[in-house]
C-alpha cells in the first residue's frame, strides 16, 4: 500500500479503488434483506388478546427466494401484563397454522414491547428470526403464531391489532388452546416479513454465494449425520444421497471469474465408501421449508 501524501501516490492506486468501489457498494445493497410480504393496518378493528390457552395467528405467501430472516409484528401491551409474548413460525396444514414443531420459537419480554396506541395503530415490534435458518421460496406458506405465557385478562394484556385492508395471500386465525383454527377472511393482522435474497443458496453449505466443490466436500464429510446438518439441503434432518442431488444440481459459476466452469467431474461416490465420512462440520444448522 502506498504511504506516501494521497498526491505521491501512483495514479493506477485511486483508479483500482475508484473501479472497486462500485462492486463493493453493490455486494452491500444485494445482501440487505427485503421486505417481502406486509399487512398494514389504516384502521384497527380491534385486537386480540394473548395469553396461554389462546392462540392467535396470520397466515401468509411467501413471495420471494432466501432466507426468512425477520418479522414484525403491530403488537401492544395493554396496563401492566405480567406474562412475556410468545412467537412461533410455523408451515401450514389444510391452509391452518399446523401442530408440528415450530420453525423457529422465541419468547419477547414484555418489557420490550410498546403500549397499545390508542387508536390500535400501534407501532410493529421487529422480532429477528435468522437463527431459524428458514430457507423459503415463492409460494411458501407461513403462519406467525403468537401467544403469551400468563392466565387471561383484559386489563393486562398484549393485544395484537386486526383491521383492514385485508391481506390478499393470507388468512387471520384464533384457537383455544388445541381446538381447531377458525380464519377470518374479514380482516388481517398487522404484520411484516423480511426475506435476504442473497442468504441461502440450495446446495451452498459453507454460506459464500457458490454451489462448489467446497459445498461437495461439507456434504462429503458429513455423510449420514444427523445432528451436523450443515448440508442437509432438503431438510430431512439427515445428510444423505438426495441432499448431493440437490448440490449436483445446483453448482454455480462464480460472476467474478469469467473463465471459470462448474464442477462438472466430481462424481457421486459409492455407497460402500461414504459410510466412513462422519466427520464433524462447525457450521450452523439449517431449518428448511419442503
């Protein structure tokens, strides 16, 4: 690196910086997740109260490819609530939020949530839901589930505000306890979701935007895990013959390197060879929509 004053430096320096820069504001802008799907309420029909024999929940659509990173929420706490908020994500079973586990569950502590605007038009609490590893795709069908962990009351809750205009990809639900779903198709909860495009690729394991030979050998060392499920493409919660399908097929060739070419020769290895690759891979474990 040149040291000397900006003005005695090589001209060639400035001209590599100034053709670098655009590149690197623009691997900044495509990583930013994006708002996918919203609900924004222009008039509060009222709110739905929490507590732990009642679920209340918003279906929706997702709309693009990546990685489920974020949710908000309109909710607010009404006088002093003693219980915290309780959040699920989970995937749809005949168009209701369904009873297998969670994609991702966390508890809010209600002294981070916001009291209820008067007028219902609270403003929304941003949950991070990264740690979900949430892979989606359009068509994706979603349910944000919401409850909370105190007995009921009216006068010390945590309400979550309905009203319209409705939302067209999606369905507002309550239940009691384990009842079934009953939808609304009169009204939406307030709601956002974030997708980053640019988080997720099928096949990519080691999270550097390329399906390569890289990804190959994660999956290589990893063959029939189940508990280093780095690349489990399909998340069957096991690495197997179809989580290399879906790497085969998904190799990439790097937009930095025009000469480059896609990993073309590496071969399926034979069965009797990848019982011994169980070696472990320090990489976080993915959830993923089927």
């Amino acid at each position: 690196m040149c040291r000397l004053p900006w003005n005695a430096c090589p001209p060639r320096l400035f001209v590599l910086l100034l053709a670098a820069a655009p590149v690197l504001a623009g691997l900044s802008a495509a990583a930013a997740p994006i708002v996918d799907q919203q609900h924004q309420l222009s008039q509060s029909l009222g709110g739905s109260v929490t507590h732990r024999m009642y679920e209340i929940g918003q279906t929706f659509t997702v709309g693009a490819a990546g990685l489920l990173t974020r949710v908000d929420v309109g909710v607010g706490k009404v006088g002093t609530p003693v219980g915290d908020l309780l959040l699920d994500i989970r995937r749809l079973h005949q168009n209701v939020p369904s009873d297998e586990p969670p994609l991702f569950q966390t508890v809010i502590p209600k002294t981070s949530l916001p009291q209820r605007a008067a007028n219902g038009l609270t403003a929304v609490t941003a949950i991070d839901v990264s740690a979900g590893r949430i892979t989606v795709t359009p068509g994706d069908r979603l349910a944000i589930v919401l409850s909370s962990d105190q007995d009921f009351s009216q006068t010390n809750t945590i309400v979550w505000d309905r009203g319209n205009p409705g939302y067209a990809n999606g369905a507002a639900g309550e239940r009691i306890h384990t009842a079934a779903w009953t939808l609304d198709n009169t009204y939406d909860f307030g709601f956002r979701s974030w997708v980053d495009p640019a988080a997720d690729l099928p096949g990519d394991f080691n999270d550097d935007q390329l399906v390569d030979a890289d990804d190959y050998q994660a999956w290589k060392m990893n063959y029939g895990s189940t508990t280093q499920l780095a690349a489990d493409a399909n998340g069957d919660n096991v690495v197997d013959a179809a989580d290399y399908t879906i790497w085969r097929d998904n190799q990439t060739t790097p937009a930095s390197s025009p000469g480059s070419q896609s990993i073309v020769g590496v071969p399926a290895p034979a069965g009797a060879v990848l019982v011994g690759w169980l070696l472990p891979a320090a990489s976080l474990m993915r959830r993923r929509i089927g």
